[in-house]
C-alpha cells in the first residue's frame, strides 16, 4: 500500500544529503545566501528621489520657525467621541498610575508624578509604543483619575516636543498617536479646564496637519489619511470640518490602491489588512456620530477588507502568518468581524493566499509573489510558504516575522517559513546597509513568477504551486503540489524539483543540497517514530498528528518563532537531501490523524 496516496513513488530511496551519484564532491553549507541579484540599478531612482526629498523636508521641518506653519484656528470642543474596537487591557493603565510603563515587552519605573518622554527608553520598541502612546486606551479605562493622567501626559509630550523631530513625529508612529488621542480627546477634555481643553485641541490640530504633509511610505498612506480625518471628525466646528475634508478627499483616492478588489491589502499581509480595518471602522463611527455620510471609497474598502479577513481568518480566531503579518489576537480578529459575526471555516482565495479545508484540516498556502517596491517593506522571500490548523490546533506555521520584530530581519528569508530552501539560499533579501537606512527594509530580489492551479473533485482538493525563484542559479523550478482527501482529513503533499524549459543545458549539473522546512507552533510537541521517518505532533488539545515523509534524512531541530514582537522558543521539522540539477527530484509528505489505523509500527 502507498501511504502517500495520488502520487508516484520514485524509485529507491534516493541519495543521502549532499551526495549524487555520477558526480564528485559534496555541496558544503554555507550561511543563507540571495540568489536574487543585483537590483541595484532598478532602486537608483527611489534612492535618488528618496536622497533629495528626504533632506529637503528635513532641513525644512527641523527650522526654527516650522512649528508655526502648523498652526490654525483651534476648535473649541470636541464632537465625538470615536469608537476605538481594539481590545485594551486595563492592567497598562493601571501600572502607569502607579509610576511603571509596559510596553513592548519592556518596562520603566518612574515617579508618579514625572514623565516617561524625556529620559531613554529601554529598547526601541519601547520607544515607539511611548510616542505613538500605545499606552493612552489603556489608560482611559481607569476612570476620572485615569483620564487626568493622560492629560497631563499629553501636554507634557506637546511641551517636550513642540519643534519636529524624526523619531516623535515620524510619520507611521504620528498616525498611531493621533487615532488613539482622537479616541481619548472627549473625555479627557471632560476633566480638563478651559486652558487645557483649547491646548489639547490645538495639539491635534497640528498633528493632523502634519499628517496631510510629505514625505511618508506610500504603503502606509491610507492609515495616515485615516488619522487625520478621525481628528477631522473629533474637533468641532470649521477647524475640523476643514481637516476633515482634505483628509477625505486625499482618503478616497489611497484606499483602492491600498485595498484590492478581493479585500486583500496591497502589501499581501493580512495583519496589515486587519488594522486598515479597525482605523477605518473607528472613523466610519466618528462620521456617524456627526451625521455625516461615510464616502462611497470607505464604505467600500470596509466591505471588501471584511470579506476578506473571513477568508484570513483560521479556526483558532488568528490570522494566517503571512509576507510580515502577525497573527493577532482571536479577541481582535473577532472585534473586527464583529460580535455578530460567527467564525466559520471557509474556503477561497484572496491577496494571493489560497485557503482549502477539510472537517479537521485547514489549509492556507502563499501562492502569489511577494509585494514589489514600498509596498514590501515587511513582505518575505518565502514562495509557497503554507499554515496547517488541525481542528484548532495550529500545528504547521512560520516564524511569525512582523515589523515589530525589525531587529530579526533574517527571518524573512526563504528558511523563515514552512516551504522549500535550494542550496541554504533565499530568493530574496531585505535591503540593507544606507539604502535600508534610506528606503526602509523593502524586499529586494529578482521578480518572482508563481504559477497556481487548484481543482476541486468530490471529496478531495488538488492545489498545485510553483514558482521559478531558483532558476537563476540552479536552474531548477519548485512545485508544490497538495491533495487534501477531505474524507479522511488527510493532506499528501509533494515537493517536486524539476529544471526549468531550456535551462538543461545550461546550467551545470551539480548536487543542491535541499532543505523542507516545517516550522511549528510554540507548544506543539512533536516525537520522531523509531522507523525515522515519522513525527507525532500533538497541539495544545493534546489531540495527535502523523507527520510522515521519504524524505532521506527527516530531524526535529530548534528553532525560533515570534510573538508580538517578542522572540519565543519552537521547533521545526527538516527533510533534507540533495537534488540534481540536471533532472527531476521528488519528496513527499503527508499529514494524517493518529489513531486511524496508520500509525507506523
């Protein structure tokens, strides 16, 4: 009997790692290398343009008289008070009034009654979370004591940080100041006197401002706009309807360039495209509660980025870890579909992430390139990548790379996630060095071509991948191919090495050592069988998965994945060997319950 189901068993058992028959010498790993090149000249007009304008605006917002071109007529009240639908966890706020921030995973003992802004933070994270106030809802859970707090906080950051400066008014970290202090702003002003209720509305006033102001990533447009009209929709008066409008115009425009027809965010993470969502449902409520219609772009982006997250969203409540994206908290995916709303396992695609099921499996699998230009400065080189939920249990994942985690930019190379790695290389790297510096991370690379063909038959599913990011070097084309058996629950899975049209006789044949890569869940246990090519992986339900494999050389090594920004402990399971580039090479795997009769002996 085959256990692997529709596909052909190849003859034999194949070569040992690094070693081909017919051919002398053994490959010798090496660190991880790109074999996207020299895209040098491609970037040189981003880099020129990025080199003028960046010292332009500079040189101009760090002038001594630049505060005053943010100022304008200052609102007198406030008219809303917008709905902000993340969770919040009340126990920030709480440690704040008792002199002690938390935030990022770091923390910092003050007094009381001193300020948090005008001493080192303890990590960078920290730092961002501090002046994009990450910590202001937080802190508005704890009632008119709490209210004040914040208050003062704010008025100290506008007096500590009146002129411009990089870091405080950068511009992603000033969208996230603004939408959280537009939130809070009402009821702040509430405890407030007269003098402190008109500085605080002049304090958003100029932020927003701002906001409407060059320069910025073009990837995060959207968000900036939503910002400042949210304060456009919170100070009343013309002040706010003046803001308001522009930002609105300017918003309508970014929104179908930023949200695709399908719902998917343009950078291709569906974390990205679950934020975009909670700012743009807090600013449809501001709207709402002035009475003012939201514009047609709005209301459409929110129905397209709902729609998609249902597709995004897997059966444990998280998202799919994919191109930078995190998988957020089942309590704010849930806030962002809505309480109505009832997790329902689904089947489709969207922003190139295919998603097939079975009554026990879910399977979602990266069948599109990576996002190009700005647009990538959180995408990863890791074609065909795939997530694996057994009934609840995440059991196949990647290493959860996000933005958060800029200082662990390695792991956005091809071996960060579950897919296949040619030769300890990747297809793609993040820029670094003074272009990084410049541009910011953006994935760079040759352009990837994937392929995806998927076909539904009667109690099975068929979805067939491939991408060319190794011909280049190795001359070889990556398909994976997967059969979901959805009566069984069982997913037989093919790895298939073959060399692309007309590369045969050009490139060398040679002995590309292969890597498989399955990263898993922090938590999940996982046992190699006594036959070596078996793993039993048990979830946090305790309930048990066969992991099985002819690969030639199957090991369960370390590895690591992150949290929220934080670096966590796992493991991962790797199929090595070598393939030739001069022909056809084949590993299969399949992912079956334990229990069902075919447990190895």
């Amino acid at each position: 009997m085959n256990p692997f189901g529709p596909f052909s068993k190849p003859e034999g058992d194949g070569p040992a790692p690094g070693e081909i028959p017919g051919l002398r010498g053994a490959p010798v790993r090496t660190p991880v290398r790109t074999t996207g090149a020299a895209t040098g000249p491609a970037l040189w007009p981003a880099i020129l343009g990025r080199l003028l304008t960046r010292q332009l605006w500079i040189e101009a917002y760090g002038l001594p008289g630049y505060a005053l071109t943010l100022r304008g007529r200052v609102a007198q009240a406030f008219a809303a008070t917008p709905r902000d639908f993340r969770p919040v966890d009340p126990t920030v706020g709480k440690a704040i009034l008792g002199g002690r921030y938390v935030l990022s995973g770091s923390s910092l003992e003050i007094g009381e009654t001193e300020d948090p802004f005008n001493r080192p933070s303890p990590t960078r994270a920290f730092a961002v979370d501090l002046h994009a106030f990450a910590w202001l809802p937080s802190l508005m859970t704890q009632g008119d004591r709490g209210a004040r707090e914040a208050l003062r906080l704010t008025l100290v950051w506008s007096d500590v940080f009146v002129r411009w400066s990089p870091f405080a008014w950068d511009p992603d970290i000033l969208a996230r100041r603004a939408i959280n202090l537009a939130c809070a702003a009402r009821r702040m002003g509430q405890v407030a006197t007269e003098a402190e209720r008109l500085k605080l509305a002049n304090v958003l006033g100029r932020q927003a401002r701002q906001l409407l102001r060059p320069p910025g990533n073009p990837s995060t447009l959207s968000e900036r706009l939503t910002a400042a009209a949210l304060i456009g929709a919170v100070l009343s008066g013309p002040p706010g309807a003046g803001l308001r409008r522009r930002a609105l115009s300017r918003l309508s425009r970014a929104l179908p360039r930023t949200v695709g027809p399908d719902g998917g965010h343009a950078t291709r993470s569906p974390e990205a495209g679950l934020e975009l969502l909670l700012d743009l449902l807090t600013l449809d409520d501001a709207l709402a509660q002035i009475s003012e219609p939201a514009p047609e772009a709005l209301t459409a982006a929110l129905n397209r980025l709902k729609a998609a997250l249902a597709i995004q969203t897997l059966p444990d409540g998280r998202l799919a870890t994919l191109q930078g994206g995190g998988p957020s908290t089942p309590a704010r995916v849930a806030a962002a579909r809505g309480v109505e709303t009832e997790l329902e396992d689904v089947a489709g695609a969207v922003a190139g992430l295919t998603r097939i099921r079975s009554p026990l499996l879910t399977v979602v699998a990266d069948t599109a390139p990576p996002a190009r230009g700005p647009w990538s400065a959180a995408a990863c080189a890791q074609p065909l990548s795939l997530e694996v939920v057994c009934g609840k249990d995440r059991l196949i994942t990647g290493s959860g790379w996000t933005p958060r985690a800029a200082d662990r930019q390695g792991l956005r190379l091809t071996p960060g996630h579950s897919t296949l790695t040619l030769g300890e290389s990747s297809t793609g790297e993040p820029l670094g060095g003074w272009k990084g510096d410049l541009l910011g991370a953006r994935l760079v690379g040759r352009p990837l071509h994937v392929e995806a063909n998927q076909r539904d038959g009667e109690g099975a599913v068929w979805l067939e991948i491939e991408h060319d990011g190794w011909v280049h070097e190795f001359g070889l084309l990556h398909q994976r191919r997967l059969y979901l058996d959805q009566r069984l629950d069982e997913l037989r899975a093919e790895e298939r090495l073959h060399p692309a049209p007309g590369q045969k006789d050009v490139v060398r044949a040679i002995a590309a050592p292969y890597a498989v890569r399955f990263q898993l869940e922090p938590g999940v246990q996982a046992s190699l069988a006594r036959d070596r090519r078996s793993i039993l992986l048990r979830g946090h339900s305790g309930r048990g998965w066969w992991f099985r494999t002819d690969g030639p050389d199957v090991a369960i090594e370390p590895s690591v994945h992150v949290d929220d920004g934080l670096t966590r402990r796992s493991l991962q399971i790797v199929v090595r060997g070598s393939a030739r580039t001069d022909s056809e090479t084949k590993i299969r795997w399949k992912l079956s319950p334990a229990g069902a009769g075919n447990d190895p002996s």
